[in-house]
C-alpha cells in the first residue's frame, strides 16, 4: 500500500513537470543609478575638525571609519570613503 501511495505520489510530480516549464523570454534592462544609502542610527561621530583658515569647511570621523565632509550648500555631510 506504502509503494503504491509512494509511486502515485512520484508520478503525480512528474506528470506536473511539463506545467511548471515557462517560455523564459529576454528581459529589459533597466539603467540604475548607485547611491550611497544613509544608515540612521547607530554609532557616533568622535570628532570634527574645523579647518583654520577657510570658513565652514569642516570635516568628521565616526567610530564606523567613515569620514565625511560638510556641505552647506545641500545642508548635508557628504561621505569621503565612498
């Protein structure tokens, strides 16, 4: 009884097989444009550094490696190890 259940069962799954195949076409491509992703949270910036002679140029380092600039003109830090 087990054999016959265990040979209904296989032939049943591969009966199916034909169903499953699709006609796999070329796809479009799509352009892309990479980014860097902004992670909120997490970590700390330990230390900013203000250049001596050139106002609001400024710089920061965080405990993650990264090391970014100010942009006062987007009003953002700008990653510098990107």
């Amino acid at each position: 009884m087990k054999r016959q259940l265990f040979l209904a069962g296989i032939s049943l799954i591969l009966g199916g097989m034909p169903m499953l195949a699709q006609d796999i076409s070329s796809v479009n491509s799509v352009s892309y444009e990479w980014k860097s992703v902004p992670i909120v949270g997490g970590g700390f910036v330990d230390g900013i550094v203000f250049h001596p002679e050139a106002p609001g140029v400024r710089y920061c380092r965080t405990d993650m490696g990264g090391a970014y600039r100010w942009d006062a003109a987007s009003n953002q830090w700008t990653p510098l190890l990107d």
